[in-house]
C-alpha cells in the first residue's frame, strides 16, 4: 500500500437510530474521513429513506427470539414477554414470568440474539475483504457478535483489529445473566479478543476493567461524543409548562426512576410545584413496572411515558425542554457505566439533572462543563427541583449556563480523531494488502 494517501476501515456493527446500541458507530465513521480514513460499514438492513454520509453494506439476519416469535404466530417487532404475559392473563413484570424469560433467553440468545446475522455477515466481510483495499478493521459493541466477526477477519487475513466497546462484554452487570451465563461468555470474550491488536472502552473505570482481564498493553480509553451538527444553535423557545424530559430505557433493579419521582412527588404534596404548570416525559419504550412507580406517587397527571420517538424528534422534545434527566444505574448493578445522553444533552444546551448514587463518569462532565446538576439522593433531586422551578416561575426559564467552548472536546469530531490517531500507529505505511 506504498503511496497510498488515505486508509481505509471496514466497520462492523449496529447503526443507531436504525438499530439499538450504535450511536458510537455513527459518529466515528461521519467524521473518521476528516482525519483520513475512509470508513465502510457492515450492519443490518436500514430504511430505504436512510441517508447516511459514509458507504453501509447490509446484510439480512434474523434475531433469534424474533424468528422463534413469528414462527409462533406473535409479532417480533413487540416485545415477547408482553405477548406471553397477554396469553397468560398476567402482568408483564410478574417475578416468575420474568425469571424464565431471562433463562430462556441466556440460552437462546448466545453470544447475543444475532448470531444467524453472524454468520451471513462474517460471509460478506470476508469476501469483502478480499475484494477491497481495507487497511483495519473495527468492531464495535453491542452485539458482541460483531466481535466475532472481526475475529474472523484478523484470523484469516492477519489485519489489524480494533475492538471497541461501548456496552462491555461479560462484565454488562446491567444483563441479568446468571453465573453458568457468565462463564461461557468470560471464556468468549478472552479467546475472541486474545487476537485484537487494540481494546477500546468509553471511561478509564472500565479500561481498568478491561485491563485486568485481557493485559494492560491494548487497552484505551475513548469517550463517547455528541454530533457537532445537532446543538442547539440558535436555541429553540422551550415549552411554555415547566417541563422535564428523559430520553431512553429503563430496566429493572438496574436504572429506574423511583428517586426522581419520589422527589417530585414531595414537591407536588408540598404545593411547591405546581401540578397543572409542570410536566414529565418519558420517551422510551413504556413499561408497566415503571408506570406503577408513577401510579403509587400520586403523579399520573404529571409524569407520561410517550414511548419510543425516532432521532429528530428526541432532539426535538430535548431542546424545548427546562430540565433534561440523567437517571443512573443502580450502584449494584455495577459502577463506572457512562450515560452516553449526556453528551447528547450537550449538544441540546438545556439545563441537566443526573439522578442516583450511581457512578457515572458523565457526572463529572456536568460538572465540569457547568451543565446542571448531580444529585444522588431524594433530598438533593427535591432541591434541585425546587430550585430550577422557582426559576422557571421567576423567569419562565431555565437558564443554560455551560461551557460551550470548553464541551467541544466532547465532541464526535474528536472522538475520532483519538481513533484515527490509534489506527495510525497500528497501521504501517507500508502494510501489504
């Protein structure tokens, strides 16, 4: 590849929105052309008005519990503890309902649900590869099975791989797997990724992570960023209710939002809060246990869950918004997991509130950019709370008072500039294709 002026990378993974768990995906291989690689990506089928800058080859794949559903006769786009619950006549949070799901999918869903994507994809990489001129490759996570794909690719044609993960493996303390679970996917996990020449994570609580498991020698550290394109500039007018909008899921015991609404719910019984001028959104799939936290508090008028919402109009609903939330994971369930909204909420340039005693890297971006506040019990929220309305009721806002410039850094643009500046010292220039 002497006299090659620019590099190529073949990227295997899932593009969000189009696919869950591949915001990193699209931020790297947007901007990685600015920095001298010229990215293709592997990934799922996208929607025929999908308008993405960079090239994508998609590769048909069925999910593993999807496929069984529809063969069923049920719908795979909805979920299948729902449809069990309905043909059994019981809630879909029922204990015992949920205990056989989580085994049945530990078994049906190794490494992950799309192992027959898997194998078609691994099909086409390798055929692409021998067709093209890739210099590297990089996997990104989730699935895990893109990792096994690129393990394939460096066994077989020895290039340089990167394996970058944005959602851990068989550390995902946020997965409800049980220990046999575990140790099948801890004995993958060391024999895929002995054979990548350098391991990614977002934080330096999970590089340490990595670390101790896999050698100290591969291991990076590359945060996560916000799309340069989408700040919120010039600011949009904010909704004319008080208005308090989290954008994501939830799940069990691992990120739930009882803290946030017990706050509010003293505030409302204290008639500090006006109910009838105050608003909580909730865009993400709805769910029935997390209605009934709502339900119990008294706050059904106030607090909706509006279910799940395309890109746009997340951003949309983000930057109208006072106050945008931040509802961490459980401190059992793990320490050190980067909430990747809010960096996204630093492009919406509104106000921020990270809930829960959990430890969250992105906690120390707020306050550092001056982008709202870190609150981790009910009394600190309720404070919080109270002070952002009696600013609302003062002003009819919310004032946003970060660090434009100094956020920058957070940026995707950056982003890949760390990966492009990994693969240069992976790739020779003189590395035979």
């Amino acid at each position: 590849m002497i006299g090659k002026v620019r590099k190529s990378a073949l990227i295997v993974g899932a593009i969000w929105p189009y696919h869950s768990g591949g915001a990193r995906l699209h931020g790297l291989a947007k901007y990685l052309p600015e920095h001298g690689w010229d990215p293709v990506v592997l990934t799922w089928p996208l929607p025929e008005n999908a308008d993405l800058p960079y090239r994508v080859e998609a590769v048909e794949g069925d999910e593993a519990v999807a496929n069984l559903v529809k063969g069923m006769g049920g719908d795979p786009h909805r979920s299948v503890r729902t449809q069990l619950a309905q043909k059994l006549g019981m809630s879909s949070d029922n204990r015992l309902l949920c205990w056989t799901m989580t085994r049945a999918r530990e078994v049906t869903e190794y490494p992950d649900g799309h192992k027959r994507w898997c194998r078609s994809a691994t099909q086409r990489a390798l055929a692409l590869v021998q067709e093209e001129d890739f210099d590297a490759v990089i996997s990104t996570s989730s699935p895990v099975s893109s990792h096994l794909v690129a393990c394939e690719l460096k066994r077989e044609f020895g290039m340089p791989w990167v394996a970058d993960f944005p959602h851990l493996w068989s550390q995902d303390h946020g997965t409800p797997y049980g220990a046999v679970r575990r140790a099948f996917d801890r004995r993958l996990e060391r024999r895929t990724l002995a054979r990548a020449d350098a391991l990614v994570t977002t934080n330096q609580s999970h590089t340490e992570m990595f670390a101790k498991m896999h050698g100290e020698g591969r291991v990076n550290s590359i945060m996560h960023g916000f799309d340069p394109d989408t700040v919120n500039s010039p600011p949009v007018t904010l909704a004319r209710k008080f208005t308090l909008t989290y954008t994501g899921g939830f799940s069990r015991g691992v990120r739930e939002p009882r803290v946030l609404l017990e706050a509010l719910a003293v505030l409302v019984q204290q008639g500090v809060v006006d109910e009838s001028n105050t608003e909580g959104r909730f865009y993400g799939p709805c769910l029935d246990w997390v209605q009934k936290q709502i339900d119990e508090r008294g706050l059904s008028r106030i607090v909706t869950q509006c279910g799940s919402v395309p890109q746009a109009a997340a951003f949309a609903r983000q930057r109208e918004s006072h106050v945008l939330l931040s509802i961490k994971c459980d401190p059992r369930a793990g320490s050190g997991i980067l909430s990747w909204k809010v960096l996204e909420y630093l492009a919406a340039r509104r106000p921020i509130l990270s809930v829960g005693a959990g430890l969250d890297p992105a906690d120390d971006i707020v306050e550092e950019m001056g982008a709202g506040v870190v609150a981790t019990d009910v009394e600190a929220v309720r404070s919080a709370l109270e002070d952002a309305y009696a600013e609302y009721a003062r002003t009819g806002t919310v004032a946003w008072r970060g660090n434009d410039a100094a956020a920058r850094k957070y940026g995707q643009q950056e982003m890949a500039r760390r990966f492009a500046e990994l693969l240069d010292g992976l790739v020779p220039h003189d590395y035979p294709r």
